[in-house]
C-alpha cells in the first residue's frame, strides 16, 4: 500500500508572547519555534502504522521554506520512505485553493493508494485543503476520520461527528481521508532517529517546475485577504470574591443585576 501524506509546518504559539509584524496583517514568527502541524502529525502515525500492517511506501509532502525540512525529516525518522519540498516561492498569501494547486500537482504524478492530511491546519485553521485536493484528484473522501480500517481495496472509516458519536463508511481505495486528533497516539522520535535520516535525499520543486503561473497562487490568485490583524486589549484584573458559598453566590447575582443581566 502507497500512501502519500500532506503536512505543514507551524508555529507553537500556546506558550508565546505573539507579537504583529510590520506589515499589519501577520503574526511575526521570526521567534517562534516551528513545529509539525499537530493534525499532520496523527496522520503521519497513521500511515506508518498502515504501512507497517499491510506494507508498501509512504511519502510525506510539504510547502514551504528551506526550513519546512525539518518537519519532513522528522516525518522520515519516524518511517516514512520519501520526502518532497514544494518551494513557497510565489505561494505566499496563497489562500486554500493556492495551497491545494501546489500539493495537486506534486501528488497526482505519485502512486498512491491512499492519500492522508490533517483535518485542519493550527495557523489558518481553513480545514479545506485535504478536501479540495480530493476533488481535483477525483477521489472519495472522508473527513475528521478517528479510525481506518482497510480491507482489500476498501477502507472502512470511523468519522467524528458532533455529540460525542461517530459515523462509520465504507470506501473504495485509492481514496483520501483528513485525519483527526486522537486517531492514535504518535511515536517518539528521538534527536538521534532524526539524525540518522540526514542522507535521505529530500527531493524539492517549486511552482514553475510544476507548471503553475504567478497569476495561479499567491495574492492575486487568493480569494481572500489578511487586512489587518491586532491584538486583543488587556482588560481589567480579576475579581476574587471570597466568603460563604452563599455569600459568594449573592455576591455574583449583584454583580450580574448590576451590569444588566438580570432584573
């Protein structure tokens, strides 16, 4: 079984002091620490997991700078086979459509059993990408998938759904499915482990190798636009109200009568 999978590289900013960059409209991540989208990182588990139970190949794909390789080696050290860099060149402000160009035109060339992607991406949180790109490939898809099983040339899928429950499919393969968080639980991969991958070759393209035009992505092919992005302002400090249960309760109904929200 051939399975490609598409990952991104994003900012953990859970723990940073964000700050807007000079242009207005985008966070400055000159500081942060750049890490795999967590999403792509339960579907890379995934893959080698299904490789490893049914054999074949996985190949992890990505766009984005010189720097988006370390997420594609710690991809390989944790068991994919082959890694592929699509340049950000000219995909800057691209919006989900842009993005979906480049991963379409790298990823129909390759043979594939089963294409995965994260549900979402933590950054822009689009959650479109995966199901564009199965529309231009022509596959069927499923999204925010918890479980896959395969069986021979179906795969039989466990969708998350609102309310705690869960839908079950069943697919022809070649298919592709954006998976969810807590599909599985991803390995350890050791500083070591990624050393030990440095000699793979990490094949690289960019737009123009791959047959698209400037007026195809980026800014002008968008169909949306960051204008300007702010910070929230920093509010007043928190009132600790302290007493009785039923000292505190009177006090927060007095609080609430006294802003409006009840009689």
């Amino acid at each position: 079984m051939n399975i490609v999978v598409c990952i991104k590289q994003v900012p953990e900013v859970a723990e940073a002091e964000l700050e807007i960059d000079k242009s207005g409209s985008e966070i400055d991540t000159e500081d942060l620490v750049m890490d795999i989208n967590e999403w792509d990182n339960y579907a890379v588990e995934e893959a080698i997991r299904l490789k490893e139970a049914h054999g074949g190949t996985v190949t992890v794909v990505t766009l984005g700078d010189e720097d988006a390789e370390d997420v594609l080696r710690r991809a390989l050290a944790m068991g994919a086979d082959e890694a592929i860099l699509i340049d950000e060149e000219g995909f800057e402000e691209s919006d989900a459509f842009g993005i979906a160009k480049g991963l379409y035109r790298v990823v129909k060339d390759l043979p594939y059993d089963l294409v995965l992607t994260g549900a979402q991406a933590s950054d822009d949180g689009w959650a479109q990408v995966g199901l564009i790109l199965a529309e231009w490939l022509g596959l069927p898809f499923a999204s925010l998938v918890m479980d896959i099983v395969i069986d021979g040339e179906n795969a039989i899928v466990h969708r998350e759904l609102e309310s705690n429950t869960q839908e079950k499919n069943e697919m022809s393969l070649p298919a592709l499915i954006t998976v969810q968080t807590g599909i599985n639980d991803p390995r350890y991969v050791s500083i070591m482990g990624i050393r030990k991958v440095r000699r793979i070759e990490i094949r690289e393209t960019g737009y123009e190798e791959l047959g698209l035009a400037e007026t195809e992505i980026g800014s002008e092919a968008s169909c949306v636009a960051s204008r300007e992005l702010s910070l929230p302002s920093a509010g007043e400090g928190a009132e600790i109200l302290s007493g009785t249960l039923n000292e505190i309760c009177e006090k927060t109904a007095q609080i609430i009568r006294d802003r409006g929200g009840i009689d």
